[in-house]
C-alpha cells in the first residue's frame, strides 16, 4: 500500500530483505553516536510511551540503488512472503489472473505499507552484538507520519516473523548476510562510473 510506482525500473534489481523491530522509544533516548542521550532513558521515549508500545514492525527491502522501508503486520508472515518473493512464479501467475487481468497494480499485498526510501549511499549500517544493528539514514524519509520520520537514528533488532524469536543463529545470520549484501551493493554503487 502507497509503493511508488516510479520504484519499478528495469535497471532497478532487488538484492535482499529483512524483517527487524525498529525500536522508536531507545533511539529516541539515544544520540547518533550511539550513548544516552541526556534528553530521557532508553526504556521511554519523550511521550512516555513504553518500548513495546513503540515497536515498529518492519520490512527493509534492499535493491543496487536504493532501500525500501516497509509496515509489515505484527503477525507470523515475513515480509518476503508477503510481497511474494517466497514463490515469485506463484506471484507472478496471480497478478495475471487477479482483478480480470488488471495485473499487479490491482494487487494488495496483505497490509504492507510503504514507509520510506533511501539512497543506498544515504544509509550507514553498524553490526552491533546478536540481532542487533543501528542504522542512520543520512537524507530519511520526510514524507511519513511523526513514527516513521524525522529519525535518522534507528536502533532495529533482526526478526524472524512467527518463531517466537527462539533461533538466535538463525537470526543473527539473516542479519550479518543482509548487513554484509547492503555493503557489497554500496561499495560496488560507488564504483560505477
């Protein structure tokens, strides 16, 4: 819902996505270096909301230019099988047939929401400790609701949607191999002439 269509290219190419927990209420309290910031503590934000109340459920989809902030539901689906990644063929066959042919500008994909795009070359990443990594976001969105706005810091713990978060390795991998592709996209953007 509300995916620009000026994101479809056929020079664009998708490289990979993660599902992570975008903590609003601890990088609020956090300052871009990544301490306590004097302003308030890493359990509230400044509207004395608790941390779980002020968890946004997110998709970053990774393609060679650019990064796509995404609104997932809360429940067990990823956000690769929501957007049909998981079965691209199966996808593909249900946009032709979906809507009397209208295609895929007919499709809804299960209350995924648009939230955002950057510049591969806007985005700093840091791997932090188990499923942890700080993105900033050089140049952020502006065009998004106060939650997903205004914030250049973000504090995002990798997910994988409906196992309870029982397999840390797992999840920890996901994230080193999305961390470790979104350097690879960025040095090799760099490089071009």
């Amino acid at each position: 819902d509300g995916f620009p269509a000026d994101l479809i290219s056929s020079g664009r190419s998708f490289v990979d996505c993660i599902d992570v927990e975008d903590n609003v209420a601890e990088a609020s309290a956090m300052n871009p270096y990544g301490s306590i910031s004097s302003a308030g503590t890493a359990s509230t934000s400044s509207t004395g909301t608790s941390g779980s109340s002020t968890t946004l459920h997110c998709t970053l989809f990774l393609f060679d230019d650019k990064m796509v902030i995404a609104k997932r539901p809360s429940g067990d689906k990823s956000g690769r099988v929501l957007a049909g990644l998981d079965d691209v063929e199966r996808f593909a066959t249900s946009a032709l047939t979906f809507g009397r042919g209208r295609g895929l500008a007919s499709m809804r994909r299960a209350g995924m929401s648009f939230k955002g795009v950057v510049d591969i070359t806007d985005v700093v990443a840091t791997d932090l400790s188990g499923t942890e990594m700080h993105l900033y976001l050089e140049d952020q969105p502006l065009d998004q609701s106060e939650r997903w706005s205004g914030r250049p810091f973000r504090m995002l713990s990798a997910v994988i949607p409906g196992s309870g978060n029982l397999d840390m390795a797992r999840t920890e991998n996901e994230k080193r191999r999305f961390l470790e592709n979104l350097w690879r996209v960025q040095a090799r953007f760099r490089t071009r002439k």
